[in-house]
C-alpha cells in the first residue's frame, strides 16, 4: 500500500513516497482537465513539493508549483528526471477556473563528439535538455515570464518554460502537448526545436533547413553552419513507442532523435552523412548516437572529360517505428565522358509480411555524346530509363507535379532533385520525407519504362508506369519541351508542356447508411479517366520575365461512388464555384509581362461539368517606385447551370496607391484604395447585388430576387425535368435491328410512371432462351421499388434508409417509389390456359432482382435544408433508381412423357448406352432398335407432295413466320449468317431437285 509522508514548513509541503511506487504521470492526467501525455512517458513521482504563491493584486492572483523527481517503475531507483506543475487562475465569466502547465524536463547533456565518423566535426554541439511541455493556457512572451516568477518563487532555479520569442516558434505556444530539445554551440544557449504531438497520430517531425524552415529564425542555422561546415538541415523527431504483438517485434520504448545531415571533403573523396546524431529512449533516457545514411563519391580527372564515381547507403535504425523490420536503400551514380549511368532501389522488409517490399529504377543519359544522343537525327534518344517494383506502389504526380517526378524528369535533373545531387539526396526525394514518391504496399506491383528523345528540335521525355495488384492502373507521362524559333540560341518563346494521362481503377470507401440509418463506410470501386497538360514552370513569351502558366485537364468516372461524373476545365474554376475534393486543379492561364516599370498579370479560365459551366478572367497591374506602391486589377466572372436554369455574372475593380514614410523614427504606411463590385443572377428571377468600398468605409446593397431564396418549382415544372423510366438490355440481350421488330410492343400503363410520362419504353428486347438480363431503372432516387406480376400480390424488391429530398420543390423526406409492372402479352388467338406456370406466384419468385444506384445531382434531389453552394455541384451518393433483373434459363423437361416429368438416369444405365426415361418403365429403349414397335402415324407416300412443297414454302404467311423466327434465333446470337433468303430460289428447283414425291405424315 502506498503511502505519503509529508512535512509542513514556511516553504510549502514537502512529502515522499513510502512501501511503493507513488503516483504516476497517468494518475495525474486524470485529475488534470485536458491534459495529454503520451502512454509511453508514465513515470513514478518521488519526493513531491507544493508550494502555494500568494498573488500581489488584481493582476497578480498567484498560484500554486509543484515539483517531483521521476523514475520508471523497470528501472533503477535513480532518478531519472523531474516534473514541474504550474497552477494559475483563469477568469471564465464571474468566476476563476484552475488551468495548468506541467513539464516533464531530462537533463540529457549529450555531446554530439559521441557521433560516429562526423563527430569531431560536432565536437561543439551539446543536447542539453529535453523537455515535455503539456500547457492548458496560451504560452505568450508576457505569460510565460510571469510562470517563469511563479517557478522562482517557489524556489526552482535549474529550469525555466520557453519564452515564444526563444524558440522557432513563429508567434505563441498554443495549448497542446510539446515536446521541446534546447541544444548549445560551445557554452552559447540556442533557441529550442520543438514538435507538436498529437493523440492517436504517430512519429512526429520537424525539419530546419537552410532557410530557417519551421525554425522560424536564421539565427540557429547559421550559428551550426560555422561549427560544421556543409552542414544541411538538423533533425528533430519523436518517436512513439511501439507494443509488442504476437508474431511482431518485440515492444520497444519510445525514442527522441536529434540528428544532423551534411557533407564533407577528404581528399578526393567527398563524404556524405544523413541522420548523424543522438537517439534518446524514453525508458531510460540514455542517450547514443546514431548514424543512419553515408554517401562516398569520387572525381578524377576535369568534369568534362572526367570520371564520377558516386553511391550511397541508407540503413535507417529506426525503421521499426515506420512498420519496417529492415530498411536499405541505396542509389549509385556513375559518370563518364560520354554516358552517365543512375540507379536507386530500397528492400524493406515489412511486419506482419512474409514477401520483402523491393524496387529498383534506374536511367542511362547518352546526352554527352556526339550529337546529343544515339538513333537518326529525326529521333535522337538522349535518356533510356527502366524499373519496377515487388510490394512497392509509386505515387503519381499531380498535373503540375509532372516536371518535379524524378522518374519522368530525371533522377538527376535539377528541378526535380537539385542542383547535382549525391546519391543520398537522390534516395532522400524517392523514399523520404512526408509524401515519397515511392512507398512500400502488400500485393502491389509496378513496371515502368521511358524515354527522353529529341524530334525535330522538339525535346520530350516519356514514361509509361503501369500498376497491378489489388488495384491497377496504365499512366502516361511526359514533358514536352518546345522554343520558337527551333534553332535560336535565345529563343523568343519557350513552352514546357507537363503532361499526364491516367487509367485507373482503383479501391474506395464510400459512406453510406446502415439499416438502422448510421454511417458506414462501404467498399466499392473507382475506374476514373484522366488527362492534363500544364504548363511548367520554365515557360515564357518573348522574354524570361514574361511568364506563361496555365493548364487544361480532363477527368471522367465511370464507376464507383462519382460515376456519371466528369469535368473538364482550362484554367481552373470560378471563384465562387465550391471544386469538389475529386476534381483537378490546374493553374489560371495567364502571362506576367512588364510595360517599362508596370508589372502586368491576364489570366482567364474555363470549366464544364455535368452541372454547370464557367469562365472568366481577371487583369492587373502593379507599379512598385520603392516608397510608393499603385495598383489596378479588373476581374469577370460567370457561370451557368441548370436543372432548374440558374446564371450568374460578377464583375468589379478596384485601384489604391500607398506609400512607406519615415518621419525621424516613426515608420508611416498610408494606403488609399477604391473598390466596386457587381453581382448579377437569374433563378428563376433577376436579381443582384453592388458594392462600394473606401478605405475607410463601404456601402452594398440588393435588388430583385434573393439568390438563396429563389421560389420553388411545382410538381407539373418539376416532373418535366426528370428523364422517362427506360428498360434497358443488359445480359445476353439486344435491341431488334430498325424494322425488324414484331408488334408485339408492351401495352403503356398510365399510371406506372406519373413522374416521368405514360410510357417507360415501347420498344422490344430479344433475349437469349438461355437466361437473360435486363434493368428498369429512372434518373430519380426511390425510397421503394415494387414488382407487380400478372397476378398476386405486389411485392418490394429492393428500399434504402436514405431520405429522398426534392430541393428544387424545397420538399424534404417524400415519398417516392418505382413500380414495374409484367404483363403477358399472349399471341391472337393463342391464350395460355390459367394453370399456365406464367401465372403462378413461383414462376416469378424464380427471377432475380438486384437492386441498381446511382448518384444524383444535388441540385434536384439535395436536402434544401442544407446550404449548398452556389454552383451545386456535389452529388447525392449511392441512391436507389431501380432494378437489374434476371429471367432465369429454362428447365430441360420431357414433353413426351405424362406432367412433363423430367429424364432421369443411372450411371449404369449411361454406361450401357441405354437410357431409361423411368426406373419402373424399363422397356423404353434408346437408342432405337430395329425390334423396337412404331407409334404414332406412320409417313406414306403422298402424289403431287412435291408440289405441295413449291407452292408453300414460299407463300406470304411462311415467309413471315420464317422472318420472326430468323430474327429472334439472330438477336439470341444463334446465327452466323445475317442473311436471310427466304427460300424463293428453293421453291423455283424444288421440282428438279426431288427426283420424287417426299413421304407425308399420314395425319398431314
């Protein structure tokens, strides 16, 4: 049982844990309102310290600190770290509400010298604290001095809270859960590096690169750029702790990593190290170093005629915290005078996965030999590149992404990569960083294969990639580069076309209702077509300045959850039009030109969906003279939609001038700017808005109809707009040829469709005799769809727990429902009996009715409840709109035999080539014998029966039922002639094709 001791004094209270382990850092998560620890950081408290601090007035109500030492529970009875709980009030309304800070500080003082390889390079850079910082109140440069007092106070001389202005971070510390490591350069303090940790997400980094990156200040980056030189970004990453499974590794503590990557010269060698640093485990804070990645390259000779040699290794030790058990990744670069060679592949083995993850890409450039190349000089290939991979996906590149796809624009290219690239930079962009291009995936397979090629002065680089697996997909993708005039040295223009084309079908998750109407994510498919180009970044007219941007892009779905769905779009989209999160976006087409010292930017834009289209454009300029600043921009913008008819028309511009003043030490910045907008729409009614703005005011107001309160349509508008109910083909079934068709047309039920018209499809359907399938469905959502056969009762086939919404009605939850109805269209004269299976309940229990969905444009069947945006362009998902139905194939029966028994037979009886069509009526033999009794009436000779033939076969009513019969044994696919003779020539040499009278059927 535990047990706190505890001594009052002046100081505060003062107590020790006794016969246990004492509370925990969980124990006081539970009593802290909002506070997150990680699960791995569950120490012990020892000697615990509370000391309250009286406040000096209204500003300063005091507060409350509290100190302990920390231990683990496995580990020695040493301590290992200490806790700091800072209590302050807050106001909340009348009253004030305790909120708290609570650090977790390791004193770790770990000297980067320990580093292997690199380490007398680091020799000056010291880890000093690592601290877990949990704060319930916004940390200001002002609140955190006054918690700062609070902790002096009470008698805390050995640690302090990080004041906002001292850390990267870019403004306050806002309420979370930190995890901060403050690091020196000789006996100088730097500011602190600090991740955010987030509950349920995994490893969480940061990355300060040349630039200051998330640091936020230089000042870090170059006080390390001098202790080391080449020094590239330092790294700063905690790692969450890892349970142990059955089968799995072995559990492994949470892990705080500070590493380093840089470069280095020896010699004639240039070294290169990635993750050289300090690894620090969570139970037991016992810091070691650690190197993850070296690279070694070698240059010999000028580096025109010169040899490269160059490779890299990466074994990352940590690579269990990313699922792996084993990561290595390696790349080699190979330059010689004329060829250069690249090659980069990874093996990762993964958990839970017998099968490794491996590819390997590589590239052979040929662009230093005479004549830039290799083939004629119509089509010089300059650059072969080849590759796939085993459990191994490859993310493709958005369409403005294509020119930075390492493996379309080159593993060494210098916008993709960088400026000549190591081979650990190379591995870095492939398999590193928050979104790799290329990741391991179970059951995922990739091939790839390219070119780089110049034609007629025109240079391209092409890549066909192709994916398999669960899911699969063919791209093509390429760069197109292209300058006016072919042969000029500075060309007036030059166009980069980023090109991207897609074939993919693919796994989704779509959200649907349950039948107790709860969301559920439901497995379905995705086949989507996709094509773009866009132009890169290195496109101009006339001269470098003048940029040229734009793209145009297409995109259709054909299955899945945005089926029926397509869009293209050249430029983008209207401001105002709400894109869906699966279109794409391409940038404005527009150029940026300069007329003396104008700056001046056209762009336009254009876009077509299945609900809409648009197009606009907007144009400005810019005058920057140093203390004075004018501009001008104009804009237009438009769209159209309909299913109800809606339109839209903005226009606006505006002007300002200002100007930067300084005045002794004051800095003035006045600024004038004048503004107009109008907006114009009909739905169905005329209606708009203007808008007037000062730089000190603004004044607006409407006329005609409210945009969002446009009147709804009636039920006699409405049901105009929805298309008629078809019944289509689907299965082992065909439309008749034109003319072709019998009269027998299915009787119109006036009352089946009364949304859509009186008739659903007059039209008739040849279907196979050996099962066949059709669908009646309508662009409409039904609660309910009904079957109605000739006699009995109606009964429902299919329902969904969505509620059905007619917004253009502004009606929610109404009730809609699909009824098909069969009927039996028998031939004249030629009733079927009553007892006839077709009137039979089981004959239609037989069919097979699936239920068929589609998804709807909001604007019709939206919940006009719910705020939509003005372009409405989402979908309604998966609704119900009818049925796929299957008539099964018939039965084989035995019409000769008493209540159409079936045949039945006996193995045995098969195997002695006789078949008995009962066991009890034994003495039917087959085949038949020569013994075997006759029946029925026996055929006789029948003078003039050639005749008979002659005249008849051709005759008008035989002719007609050859023809029904012809085209219903054709539409069955059971012909493989599409001629039909009708046996004129036949009757004209019956006569001297008999050479006598054919027998007769006595009963004919």
């Amino acid at each position: 049982m535990d047990r706190l001791v505890c001594q009052m004094s002046a100081d505060g209270v003062q107590g020790a844990m006794q016969k246990g382990q004492g509370k925990s850092l969980s124990d006081l998560a539970q009593q802290v309102d909002g506070l997150f620890l990680p699960g791995d950081w569950d120490f012990h408290l020892q000697d615990v310290f509370v000391k309250t601090i009286d406040g000096s007035g209204a500003d300063d109500k005091g507060g409350w600190v509290g100190t302990a030492a920390l231990k683990r529970s496995d580990a020695q009875a040493a301590r290992l770290s200490q806790l700091y709980v800072i209590g302050v009030p807050v106001p909340k309304g009348e009253k004030d509400v305790w909120r708290h800070v609570v650090v977790v500080d390791l004193d770790v003082n770990f000297g980067l010298k320990e580093v292997p390889v690199v380490g007398q390079a680091l020799k000056q850079v010291t880890i000093r604290h690592v601290n877990l910082l949990c704060n319930r109140v916004v940390l200001t440069e002002p609140s955190s001095k006054k918690l700062n007092e609070l902790l002096k106070k009470a008698g805390v001389t050995k640690f302090a809270l990080p004041v906002p202005k001292f850390t990267q971070f870019d403004d306050d510390i806002a309420v979370g859960t930190h995890l901060l490591v403050t690091y020196a350069i000789g006996a100088a303090e730097q500011p602190a590096l600090s991740v955010d940790l987030v509950k349920g997400e995994g490893k969480r980094d940061l990355v300060v690169g040349a630039g200051g990156g998330a640091a936020g200040g230089g000042s870090s980056w170059g006080s390390l750029s001098k202790v080391a030189k080449g020094v590239r970004r330092i790294n700063f990453a905690y790692v969450p702790a890892v349970t142990a499974a059955k089968g799995s590794t072995p559990a492994r503590p949470g892990r705080i990593v500070v590493s380093l990557d840089a470069a280095g010269e020896l010699g004639p060698l240039t070294l290169e190290f990635k993750g050289a640093g300090v690894v620090c485990p969570v139970d037991t804070f016992t810091p070691s170093a650690t190197l993850s990645g070296v690279g070694v390259s070698f240059v010999w000779g000028t580096p025109e005629l010169g040899i490269r040699v160059a490779g890299g290794l990466v074994l990352n030790p940590l690579a269990w915290a990313d699922d792996h058990l084993v990561q290595l990744d390696g790349a080699v670069m190979v330059y010689l005078p004329a060829i250069a060679a690249t090659v980069a592949g990874s093996y990762r083995q993964m958990k839970g996965q017998d099968d490794p993850s491996v590819f390997l890409f590589g590239e052979l450039d040929f662009s230093q030999m005479v004549g830039g190349g290799f083939g004629p000089p119509c089509f010089t290939v300059r650059r072969v590149m080849l590759g796939g991979g085993y459990n191994s996906q490859v993310r493709l590149p958005k369409p403005d992404e294509v020119e930075k796809f390492p493996l379309v624009a080159g593993l060494t290219d210098e916008t993709a990569v960088g400026k000549d690239p190591t081979p650990l930079q190379v591995l870095d962009k492939l398999t590193s960083g928050d979104t790799p291009w290329i990741t391991p995936k179970a059951q995922n397979f990739w091939a790839a294969g390219g070119l780089e090629f110049e034609t007629f002065k025109i240079l391209a680089k092409v890549l066909l990639l192709v994916e398999f697996g669960n899911d699969w997909s063919v791209s093509v993708l390429g760069l197109v580069t292209l300058q006016l005039p072919l042969d000029s040295k500075n060309p007036a223009a030059k166009l980069v076309g980023q090109l991207a084309g897609q074939l993919e079908h693919r796994s989704v998750k779509v959200q649907q209702k349950d039948a107790s109407g709860k969301d559920v994510a439901v497995g379905d498919e995705e086949t989507v077509l996709t094509a773009s180009v866009v132009l890169g970044t290195k496109s101009y007219l006339f001269t470098e300045d003048a940029k040229l941007t734009g793209g145009v892009a297409m995109r259709v779905w054909t299955q899945g959850p945005h089926e029926g769905d397509f869009v293209f779009t050249l430029g983008g989209y209207a401001p105002s039009y709400k894109v869906p999160d699966h279109y794409p976006n391409v940038p404005r087409v527009g150029v940026t030109f300069n007329i003396g010292p104008v700056t001046m930017r056209a762009e336009v834009y254009f876009a077509f969906t299945p609900r809409a289209v648009m197009a606009g454009g907007n144009l400005s300029m810019v005058q920057n003279l140093g203390w004075l600043r004018w501009w001008l921009s104009v804009h237009v913008d438009g769209w159209i939609g309909w299913d109800p008819f809606t339109a839209y028309l903005s226009l606006g511009a505006s002007v300002g001038i200002a100007a930067d003043i300084d005045i002794g030490p004051v800095h003035v910045r006045p600024s004038v700017e004048l503004g107009v907008d109008l907006a114009l729409w009909w739905c169905p009614d005329f209606g708009g808005h203007w808008s007037v703005s000062l730089w000190f005011a603004s004044i607006s107001g409407d006329f005609g109809s409210d945009l969002q309160g446009k009147i709804p349509v009636d039920w006699d508008q409405f049901k105009r707009t929805v298309p008629k109910p078809v019944i289509l083909p689907r299965k082992n079934t065909e439309l008749p040829e034109e003319g072709t068709a019998g009269s027998n047309k299915p009787v119109p039920d006036k009352d089946t469709a009364p949304i859509a018209g009186e008739e659903a499809n007059g039209q008739a359907i040849n279907g196979s005799q050996n099962s066949f399938t059709f669908s009646s469905t309508i662009q409409a959502p039904a609660k309910e769809v009904w079957v109605h056969p000739p006699t009995g009762q109606p009964v429902c086939k299919a329902s969904m727990t969505d509620a059905v919404h007619i917004r253009e009605m502004n009606r929610s939850d109404v009730a809609s429902r699909l009824d098909v109805h069969f009927s039996y269209l028998p031939r004249e004269g030629e009733p079927l009996p009553a007892a006839h299976p077709v009137f039979q309940d089981a004959f239609w229990e037989a069919w097979s009715y699936k239920p068929t969905y589609a998804n709807l444009p909001f604007a019709k069947w939206g919940d006009p409840k719910v705020e939509a945006p003005k372009s409405a362009s989402d979908l309604v998902p998966h609704q119900l709109t009818g049925l796929e139905i299957t008539v099964p194939a018939p039965t084989v029966r035995c019409a000769a035999r008493p209540n159409n028994r079936p045949l039945q037979a006996d193995a045995a009886d098969i195997e002695k080539e006789t078949i008995y069509a009962y066991d009890d009526e034994r003495d039917a033999g087959m085949p038949l014998t020569a013994q075997a009794p006759t029946q029925g009436s026996t055929a006789a000779l029948s003078p003039g029966a050639a005749h008979v033939v002659k005249d008849g076969i051709a005759s008008s009513p035989i002719q007609q039922a050859r023809g029904h019969l012809f085209e219903a044994l054709k539409g069955a696919g059971c012909l493989r002639t599409s001629k039909n003779d009708g046996l004129d020539r036949y009757a004209r040499e019956v006569l001297t094709t008999l050479t006598d009278d054919p027998l007769l059927d006595a009963a004919a």
